[in-house]
C-alpha cells in the first residue's frame, strides 16, 4: 500500500526496514475480535522465535490490546469486509485495521460519566504513533507500538 500519511513523529505509515508482515480478513461474526488478537498474538511470538525479533511481554500486550480496540471499532462501526495486517520492523510493530467507514475515529470531550467509546483513547496513550489515513472506500487506521520496553516505549 502506497501512503504519503504522516504520523506524530513524522515517520510515514509504511515504515522502512519491513522484517515480517501477516494480513488476514476477518469474517463478521462474534469471534473476529479473540481470533484476531490470537493471530496477532501467534504472529509476533513467531517473530521472537523463529526470527529472533526482540518481542518485549509489554509489547506483546500493548499490541492483542490495540488489535482489540481497532478491530472492536470496526465490528461495531464499519459494515462489510474488516481487513488486518500487522507489520515487524526492527523497532515496532504496526497492527494496520481496513473498514469501509470512512468516518476517523475521534476522543470525545473529557466526561467522567460516560461509558465506553474510549478506544482511540486507549489506543493513543499507549501507541508511539497513530495514522488515520481516508480512502474512497473506507479508512485506513495503523497504530504503532515499539517492540522494546524502555527508551521509545510508551
């Protein structure tokens, strides 16, 4: 996927140095959201020991969260096809959610009382960046996480 989208720290979407990529569709029923942290779960475990990719338990985590909350936004937002890719570079791991919802996701004003629709902000206190990216049919949402606990975590 070609992209001229830039993140907080300027990088682009598509980072340089691509170790690993796996990208899956989901179907639409109840499970998509568990067998996608599952297959992102297993993805990066084979990153750590068949590719001997540095794979932090804290990255590990950060990433079966952040699938969860992009995956759960499009179940609940985006009618038709849920495409998923995660990508291992040698710094971090991008966790890359397709929908056919061109609506960007946003945080909602600060209210103590309101329940639920804190995903995007979940996943922008614990990603080092975050890329919206609209296309004609649908958006594009690429959460990054470093793969490495310490300097660059969040």
């Amino acid at each position: 996927m070609e992209t001229h989208a830039e993140g907080r720290d300027g990088s682009r979407v598509v980072p340089d140095g691509l170790l690993m990529c796996a990208g899956y569709g989901l179907d639409r029923d109840g499970s998509c959201i568990a067998d996608a942290r599952r297959r992102a779960s297993v993805f990066l475990e084979e990153a750590r020991t068949e590719h001997r990719v540095p794979v932090s338990e804290r990255a590990r985590d950060l990433t079966e969260l952040v699938v969860s909350e992009l995956v759960t936004n499009a179940y609940k937002y985006a009618p038709g096809m849920v495409l998923v890719e995660v990508r291992v570079t040698p710094g971090s791991v991008d966790v890359v959610v397709w929908d056919s919802d061109p609506a960007v996701p946003t945080i909602g004003a600060a209210d103590p009382g309101r329940i639920g629709h804190h995903g995007v902000e979940i996943i922008e206190a614990v990603t080092q960046d975050l890329f919206v990216e609209r296309g004609t049919a649908g958006k594009c949402v690429t959460a990054r996480v470093p793969l490495a606990d310490g300097v660059g975590a969040v």
